[in-house]
C-alpha cells in the first residue's frame, strides 16, 4: 500500500501543482497515494458554509469544528485511489482505509517544520501503518476543538501542527504543498539519485550547501573556481566544505553548534 495523503481544503485548486514534477510522477508511479477533498463537499446547508463569526469576539472567521470533523471522518471511508475526490454521501458504503491517521495542521503557531522532521514523515509513511490527513484552515483558523478531539481519538495516533516560517499566508494550501513536496522527494524509488539528498542544506549536520557551477567555465568574465577544474577530489571535498561553513556563518549563524566548555577554556588559555 502506498503511502495514502488526503488533502481537505475549500480551495482544491492550490493543490493543482500536486500534478506536476516529481511529485505528479511519484502519483502516476504509485509511489504516493495524494487525494484533494473539497471541505465544502460535506457541508449539508443550502450556502455550504464552513466558518462563523468568533466567540469572545474579534475580527474575522472561524472554521467550524462540526465540518471540519466530519471531513476528517470522510478521507478515512474512501477508496484509496489516486486523485479522488470529496466525501459525502455518495462514498457511504466504501470500506474503510484501516491505517492509522496523522493530522498534520499547517499553521503559523505550530512548530516550525524542518528537514529532520520531513525525513521522520516519509520514513513513517513508507512504513505503511498510517494515513497522513493535511487539513487547510484559512480565515482566523480552526476551531481548536477539532486538533482537541483528534488528539484524543483512538483511531489517530497523532496531531502535528506546523508552521513553514514566521510570516503569516492567507491559508494552509501553500504550507500544505511546502510539506508535501519535502516529503514526497524522500519516499524510497521518489528521487531518481537518492545519493544527491545527503550533498544538500540541511542534510549531514544540518548546515547549508555549498555553491555549485557548470559549463562554461568563463562566462561574462566569471570562472569557475579553479579547484574544481583540477581534479584533486580531496581538495575540491575541502573546498566544498569550508564554502558552506562559511555561507552558514554569514547567513544562518544559528544552525552552527554553540561552543562547547572544552572550546571555551581552549580560547581562554590562548588568550
Ligand atoms: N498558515 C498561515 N501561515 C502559515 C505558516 N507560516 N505556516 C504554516 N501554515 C500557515
């Protein structure tokens, strides 16, 4: 069985790019199982609606936790088949995907997401025994009775609510697709060279990546940096090395370790 996403969101359209790419060829492979759900397709009233106006007041729009929950309820009695689309009352009936759910909540107040946590999503998610359900909230977000009553639901092992940075977007969507494309790049038989994900940011220990070049070697007067042309493999694994520590120090200074109490006394005697 493939690793099984449903995406619930009022706007299905976002996800569109979920065709493209690598990941639009890890769907048509079978590598994944990512189905688009329309949250308004379980709505019951004649306005489909999905929001209402905040207790305690305050300005903008809640999402219902009524509807939100029955469309959770809804990507679990599907068929898992590519490309599906919405629940509701015409898929009652359909026998219901046994695994395990993980609610992943895009959110700016969950916890910022990062390449570890992408690596430990596809490693779960190709271990087969769950489900992954990535539900987009917009307005002011969802009500918090929704991730309250899933944390507490036998059949749901997990609510993760993350954050893709310190801004704010208009909806999940976009963080949704940002989580997607990290993960679906590390399921096994995804990345046609899975050797080129360790070079990256981020892999190894956790700093950034060095620059890289192509042909030509001259162009508008700029060369390649020659150790690279020299065929010294050593010295080219050193090169690399000290440009991405150095590109870390300038730019992220805070993925580099703090000095340890040895590097500190170590300082103090050579002063
Ligand atoms: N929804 C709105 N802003 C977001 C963010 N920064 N990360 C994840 N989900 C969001």
């Amino acid at each position: 069985l493939a690793p099984r996403i449903d995406v619930v969101s009022i706007f299905p359209g976002y996800l569109d790019a979920l065709d493209l790419s690598l990941v639009g060829k890890a769907r048509e492979s079978g590598l994944v199982d990512i189905a688009v759900h329309d949250l308004r397709d379980v709505t019951t009233d004649r306005h489909r609606t999905v929001d209402d106006s905040p207790f305690g007041g305050g300005a903008g729009m809640v999402m219902r936790p009524d509807v939100w929950w029955s469309a959770i309820e809804a990507t679990g009695r599907r068929p898992a088949r590519a490309g599906a689309t919405v629940a509701g009352a015409s898929t009652e009936g359909v026998d219901a995907d046994p695994r395990e759910v993980v609610l992943l909540v895009p959110t700016p107040s969950g916890a910022r997401l990062t390449q570890p946590d992408a690596h430990a999503l596809a490693r779960e998610a190709s271990a087969g025994d769950v489900r992954y359900v990535l539900a987009c909230g917009r307005y002011e977000g969802i009500d918090a009775r929704v991730t309250e009553r899933a944390a507490g639901d036998p059949t749901i092992r997990r609510v993760q609510e993350f954050s893709i940075g310190d801004y704010v977007l208009n909806g999940g969507e976009v963080a949704a697709l940002v989580l997607l494309e990290a993960v679906v790049r590390l399921l096994p038989g995804v990345l046609g060279n899975p050797e080129s994900i360790a070079e990256e940011s981020f892999e190894g220990d956790g700093i950034l990546e060095y620059p890289v070049y192509t042909r030509p070697a001259l162009w508008e007067g700029l060369a390649v940096p020659e150790v690279l042309t020299s065929g010294n493999h050593g010295a080219v694994e050193r090169w690399r090395r000290e440009r991405a520590l150095e590109r870390t120090a300038r730019r992220r200074p805070d993925l580099l370790p703090p000095l340890t109490v040895t590097e500190l006394s170590r300082r103090d005697l050579a002063a």
